[in-house]
C-alpha cells in the first residue's frame, strides 16, 4: 500500500541546497512506487506565533494563515521530511516558525489532552535533511534538537538525518562526494514498513 509522504522544503532560496537534497528524496521515493508531496514554506502566507495561548483554552489558533492546512497534512502523513537549512547555528526563521505554529497541536496533547493522531496509524517515522555554511563540529546541535521535539509532538520517529556542513553556494551539493547517494539511501529506508 502506497505510504502518504509529505516533503517540506524551508529554505528561501527555492534552489537552495537542502531543497537539491529534497527533490533527490522525492524521485527515490517516486522510484518506489509512493508518491510525495512537496510543500514550499516561501509559498505559503505564515506568520509567527503571537504567544496568545488562545489555542491552550480552545484548541484553535486564531490567527488566520495558511497554517491550518499545512497542520492536517503533518497529521494525516505517514512519513514526513524536512529540509531545513542553517541560519545562525540553528533552523532558519521559516522552520522556526513552522515549528512554533505547532503550539496549537501542542496545546491540543498536552494541555487538552486530544489525541493528534489516529491510533490504527502504523509507526509514523521523518527524516531531516540539511546543510550549513560553516563546518564547525556542532553546527547541526540547535537545529537537530529542534527537529526532533517537533517530530516527537507530531508522534513521529526520527528515523535518521543527512547533514552537510561546508556547503554554502547554491547547488554546491551536487558537488559533495556522497550527499545525494545518501538521501537516496535514505528515503529508501524510510520506505520500508
């Protein structure tokens, strides 16, 4: 049975070096007989969370964005990959505020106590895929973590990540030695059951 995959690119830069490696992702998993669908943050209209707490009282967020939508699909996929680049040793601002727009699931778990997710779902597993300018030792730390409390709201495993630091030029990972092979290793084993 074909497995719902949503792919999110959220770099700015629609050619950017994380969206190369999504895009790898995306036609190793149409290889396989899935489907996936790929979301650009820069298309959608986000604004950042105003910290109204609103959504602790009645389970909705109120501000009025293309959020809602983006929300239903993290919840209804079976696999789920982002594609983040390094800003400042962390996510950049657009998955920052993706990720912070998910209070109102959150808000939802923890302080409504309403399941997210329907039980007879098999295991829901996500990969992260990035890249850093800098090539210091602990460049992906920030964002690593962030991505995994995002997918642990989401019930989601975090099934493995490809980072690659020292890539800044856009297209400058078509040039790395083993990025793209290992994103298609990747997707593949988040094919299997």
């Amino acid at each position: 049975m074909p497995l719902s995959i949503l792919g999110i690119a959220c770099s700015p830069r629609r050619s950017g070096n994380t969206t190369r490696l999504l895009l790898e992702a995306k036609e190793t998993i149409i290889d396989g007989g899935h489907t996936l669908e790929l979301i650009y943050l820069s298309d959608l209209k986000i604004n950042p969370c105003q910290g109204c707490n609103a959504c602790s009282i009645s389970g909705v967020c109120v501000i009025k964005d293309d959020i809602p939508k983006l929300q239903e699909k993290l919840i209804s996929a079976d696999r789920i990959i982002i594609a983040a680049p390094i800003f400042m040793m962390g996510v950049n601002a657009q998955t920052k505020i993706l990720i912070d727009r998910m209070q109102v699931l959150w808000a939802r778990k923890y302080v409504l106590n309403l399941p997210l997710i329907n039980s007879f779902k098999s295991e829901r597993r996500g990969l992260f895929l990035s890249a850093a300018g800098t090539k210091k030792p602990d460049v992906f730390k920030c964002a690593e973590r962030s991505i995994q409390t995002f997918f642990h709201m989401l019930e989601i495993k975090y099934d493995q990540a490809c980072l690659y630091s020292g890539i800044d030029r856009a297209g400058e990972i078509l040039d790395h030695p083993t990025a793209l092979e290992d994103v298609r290793k990747a997707a593949q084993a988040l094919l299997l059951e």
